[in-house]
C-alpha cells in the first residue's frame, strides 16, 4: 500500500494546493514541479531511509570516549537529504532554494518521517538556519544559515537544562561579554557561556564539518545575578568549531563537550546528549568558557525562538502522523494475510470451513480504521495547518493575518493531538498483530516507541494544553477562536446540503457550540487555576472537534470524486470519527465545564 494517493488526494482534490502557483512566490511552479519534489522524496525515503529504520534502533548511537560513531546508514541518508536540496526547499532562488511552497515541503517530509523519522534531523537544521534568517545578521545568515541549507552544517535548538525543561523562565545558562571589543565581532557580539543544556536533539555526531548550536542563555545584570523569567532569556549561536567571518574553519574546538549520550525508550537514529558549554573541556583562545554570538537583541531569544514554533510544531505534528500511519499500513498488511478464527454464523462457527484472514472480524477492522481515521485526518490536519503557513507568509495582508491567527489556535492541537491519537493508532497496529505485535519481528512496536516521543518534547501535552485554554482561544479577545469557528460553519453549511452528510454536520455543530460553551465555563470565575485544572480533557475535545471538521470537510471533496474503493473507505473513515469518537467529548467538556476539582484538590498524602 502507497502513501502518496492519499497525500495526492489531499495537496490536490482537496486543498487545491496548484492554486499557489499564482502567487508571486511560486509562479515558477507547476503541478509537475510539485510531482518531481514528491517523486525524489518518495523514491530517497524508499532507498535510503526505509531499509535501515530498523538498524538505527539496534545499534544505537556510541560515543569512544572522543567522537560518537551513528551507522553508516545514517551518514548516507543525511547526504542524499541534503543532496536532494530539501534543507533549503523553501528558500529564495537566489541563495540556492526552491521557493517551493511550505505546503509541498510538508507533504514531501512526510515520506521521509514514515519512512525512518529517526535517521534524519534535517528538520532541526532547517528550523535552526529558518530562525537565523529571520532573526540573525547578515553576517550570521551568510555564515551558518547558508551552510545549514547547503548541507555543510547542521544545527541544534538547545533550550532544555536539567533543570529547566517545561519552565524555561529557570535557565541557568550565563552569557557574560567576552572581553574588550566584544560587540565588534563580525559574527555578531561575542560572549561567554557555561552552563549545561539537556535532551539535545543531535548535539554530537560527525555527519557535518561543524554543528551550529543554538542556546538559550541569559546575560547577568550589574549585580552579576541572573534576571529572572522570560524576559531575560537571550539567544546565542555557538559553533561547535569556531569559523572565520567567510565560514572557514578556524581549527580551534569550541568549548563544548559532550557529557552524555541519553539512551532512549525510541527514536534512536538521532543522537540525543547532555551537551556542557563552557566548563574548560577544550580551553578556547586560552580560556575556560564556550564562545557565542548573540542573535537579535538581549532579552529577546524566547521571542525568536517561538517565531519558529509553529513550523516546529507542525513538523512534531507530521513525524506523530507518520508513525502512526507507518503502523497503520504495516498492520493493514499484516491483517489481510494473517488466517485466524472462523466467521460466526447463525449456527455459530464451523470448524470444518476454512479459517478467515483477520481483516474479515469486525474487531479487527475497528481498529484499522479507527487507525485510518486518526492517520489520514491528522495528515489532513497538518498540510491545512502547513497551507495556513503559505497563506501567512504569501497572502494578500487580510488573508494573512487570518492565517496568522489560526495558526496560533490550531498550532497545539496540530502538535498535540497526533502525537496522543497517533500513538493511540500505534498502539492498536500492535493489538492487530496478537502476540507477533509484541516482538521485534515486527516493525510495530518501534513505531510506538519512536512515537511515545511526541508528546513530550516541544512542549508536553500539559504545556500545549494550558497554552490552548490559557492563552491561545483568548488572545485578541476570543478572535481566533471566532475565526475557526467561521471556518467550521462554512463546512458544516456546505454539509448539510448533502443527505449523506448532514446528519455528520449537524453533529459537529453541537460539538462547536459544546467547545464554546466549555470555554466559557471553565472561565466563568476567571480564576486561572480553575480554568486550567483540566486543560488536557480541554485539548482532547477541542482536538476531537477540529478532527471531525477536517474530516468533514475532506468527505466533502470525497463525496465529489467518482465511486472507487478510496473513495468509499474516506468516507467510512470519516463516519467512524463522528460516530465512534466525537461522542467521547462529552465526559472531556463535563470535568472541564463544571471545574471538577477531584485531582486538584486531593492533598498530597492521599495519593
Ligand atoms: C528525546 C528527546 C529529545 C529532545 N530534544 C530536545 C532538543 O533538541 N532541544 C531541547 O531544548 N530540548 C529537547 N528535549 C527536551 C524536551 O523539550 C523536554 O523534555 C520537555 O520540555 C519537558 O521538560 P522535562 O523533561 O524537564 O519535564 P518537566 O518539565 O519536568 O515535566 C514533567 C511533567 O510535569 C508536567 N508539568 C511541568 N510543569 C507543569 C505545569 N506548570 N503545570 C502542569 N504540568 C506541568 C509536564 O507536562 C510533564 O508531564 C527533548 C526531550 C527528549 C525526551
């Protein structure tokens, strides 16, 4: 079974992604353009990513005391990504892109994150050079954006201390100027930093000539002590080898050494370490101290930081989807081959017939397409996010700011809500392979390891929850949510001129009306820690509601395509979602609505 019907369906019949190529932007750009990005992509993740997903997971990352050694395999995949020109797809001609639209970008990352999401970490690379294109100098993009793009470096975000991961007010990392004419720099004002960063994503390896760390830090005041939240968290690029102002290497190590590899429960291809800056493991021109150069301005690096996020978080979002959907084929495959049980007639089973495939058990294929429904609508889900982000960065100023602000609302549950369903999905691949799902035979189990990830780094589920409820459907006095809201009206109106649909549509208008009133409630007292009590069950409704309108709105363009067997099994996935999932929101929105205070209130001593 392919993909790539599915991810055609979607760029094409249903979000008419061709249209871009009016823009400006894009004018270069064609249906067949689009095609061979996706053909190049498809055919690397088959050769190069696909065979090792396994290989990557068993010989897990090694550090000899001086370098960390990955599999070859990994080596050769992050050539051909970078060879492909994916890591700078998205930018100008002129500095070597392919203007190519977020929307295709997304699509196409999709083959490699279903294929091994854990041999590549291109997409840290091309978050890390995004930011300093936005944020950093001339100097800073020319010397290590553009080397990110081209391959030559690649990047990390080191915002996690030990003790500072969900809260990152508590940065302890210390940047002081780095001596007389620090500011003048070419590369930007130097400082020194010490301090320790934890989880880093792909801090050491030798897949690239130097490693472009990104950190964040704060800078002393007069009193020398640290100024506390937020507000005093700068950002820094700290090379792992110090370069000249062309990019050259320098041959001088900067001081920042690997104190650790993390052996993980999944996602082993990439490297995760405990990176120490600046604690004098290789002195750097004479002194203890990692040198970095400040990007933008003091007191400014979490707001350049979250100026990438929603990218981030829709690429978080993608892996989610594509493990899922990873497990989903592999299952789907397993069932129609796997002969177990007889069918149960109305005089029970006969044991002299011959045994059924488990794909013919009703239960069994519950649980496939209770995998189909999350997969395929939370792939739905991110390329309409990914189209928002096009439509921000390229449409008439009206449309933008719209794009802008839906993002801000469905950015956590773009992140959020494939990494629980999707994993959910992973978890019932296994249950469909019986006992097999459970060994190392089977690809299953990895994918839900590799998956048990999501929901953890780029802001725990908690964190994305109390981000929806505390601040994103309140922002600009509720807009964002009213904006949504409009989006899902104008499906549900489509919809209900549709017999096979409007019973579907009249259900998702309740549910809106539902989410709405629950946000209401849970403010009523305006007290935060009321509110925010039951965030998750929050999310997990209003992540429900956003689902069945993707999936309304995909039955749409379905509804509209000839008879075929795709056809028929959208629309079963769709009917699925409203009639066994959506009616679980009802017990999310009650604790939510009523403020129930049974887990909040319960005294410590009573666990
Ligand atoms: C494999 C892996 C890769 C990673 N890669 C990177 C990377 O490249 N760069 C980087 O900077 N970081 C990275 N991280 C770090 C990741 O972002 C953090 O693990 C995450 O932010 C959570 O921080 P923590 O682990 O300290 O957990 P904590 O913040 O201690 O959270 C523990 C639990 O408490 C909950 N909690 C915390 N605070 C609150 C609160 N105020 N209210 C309610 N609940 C709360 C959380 O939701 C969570 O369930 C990675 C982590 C892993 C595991």
């Amino acid at each position: 079974m392919s993909l790539r019907p599915t991810i055609d369906f979607l760029l094409h019949d249903w979000l008419g992604a061709e249209a871009l190529n009016q823009r400006a932007r894009f004018a270069d750009h064609s249906r067949e353009t689009f095609d061979a990005v996706l053909d190049t992509c498809e055919r690397i993740a088959r050769e190069k990513y696909a065979p090792f997903n396994r290989l990557v997971d068993t010989q897990e990352p090694q550090f000899d005391g001086e370098k960390v050694i990955l599999p070859q395999a990994t080596h050769d995949a992050w050539q051909a990504y970078a060879e492909s020109g994916m890591l700078s797809a998205a930018q100008d001609y002129d500095i070597g892109g392919m203007q190519l639209p977020y929307t295709v970008e997304a699509a196409a990352n999709a083959f490699f994150a279903m294929a091994s999401v854990s041999i590549g970490a291109g997409m840290l690379t091309v978050g890390n050079a995004n930011l300093l294109m936005a944020h950093g100098s001339a100097a800073q993009q020319r010397v290590f954006a553009l080397n990110e793009f081209s391959g030559r470096f690649s990047g990390t975000m080191c915002l996690s201390e030990p003790q500072a991961g969900s809260s990152l007010s508590d940065v302890a990392t210390r940047a002081v100027p780095d001596g007389e004419g620090f500011e003048a720099d070419p590369l930007g004002p130097r400082f020194r930093l010490k301090g320790n960063k934890m989880w880093i994503s792909a801090g050491e390896h030798e897949l690239s000539e130097n490693i472009v760390h990104l950190v964040l830090a704060k800078i002393p005041g007069p009193d020398g002590r640290l100024p506390p939240g937020v507000k005093g968290i700068s950002l820094f690029i700290v090379p792992k080898k110090l370069v000249d102002a062309e990019g050259a290497l320098t041959g001088e190590r900067n001081d920042v050494a690997l104190a650790g590899l993390n052996h993980k429960c999944g996602w082993r291809g990439t490297t995760n370490t405990l990176l120490n800056f600046g604690e004098g493991k290789y002195p750097v021109r004479g002194a203890a101290g990692a040198i970095g150069y400040l990007v933008g301005q003091p007191g400014e690096g979490l707001r350049c930081m979250f100026h990438m996020m929603n990218e981030a978080r829709i690429g978080v979002g993608m892996a989610a989807t594509m493990l899922g959907m990873a497990g989903y084929h592999a299952s789907l495959d397993y069932a129609k081959n796997r002969p177990q049980g007889r069918p149960v007639g109305p005089e029970g089973k006969d044991p002299n017939r011959p045994q059924s495939r488990i794909i013919e058990h009703a239960d069994v294929k519950r649980m496939l397409l209770a995998q189909k429904s999350y997969c395929e609508g939370a792939l739905a889900l991110e390329l309409y996010c990914a189209r928002l982000v096009d439509e921000q960065h390229t449409g008439a100023p009206e449309a933008a700011d719209e794009a802008r602000l839906l993002l801000e609302v469905l950015t956590p549950i773009a992140k959020s809500w494939p990494s629980e369903w999707c994993l959910e999905a992973n978890s019932l691949a296994i249950q469909v392979h019986g006992g097999y799902g459970y060994t190392r035979d089977f690809p299953v189990e990895q994918y839900w390891r590799d998956n048990r990830l999501n929901m953890i780094h780029e802001g725990t589920h908690g964190i994305q929850a109390m981000d929806l409820l505390g601040r994103k459907v309140l922002m600009e006095n509720g807009r964002g949510l009213q904006l949504l809201a409009q989006r899902i009206n104008a499906t549900i109106e489509r919809a209900i001129q549709q017999p096979e649909l409007a019973a579907h549509a009249n259900a998702l208008g309740k549910a809106l009306q539902e989410v709405g009133a629950a946000t209401k409630a849970a403010w009523a007292t305006g007290n935060p820690a009321e509110a925010l009590a039951n965030a998750v069950p929050y999310l997990q409704a209003f992540g429900h509601t956003v689902l069945a309108w993707i999936w309304l709105d995909v039955a749409l363009a379905a509804h509209s395509a000839p008879e075929s067997a795709a056809r028929t099994g959208r629309l079963a996935a769709m009917r699925f979602f409203f009639h066994y999932e959506l009616p679980k929101m009802g017990a999310w929105l009650g604790v939510v609505s009523r403020r129930d205070a049974t887990c909040a209130d319960l005294p410590e001593a009573a666990f």
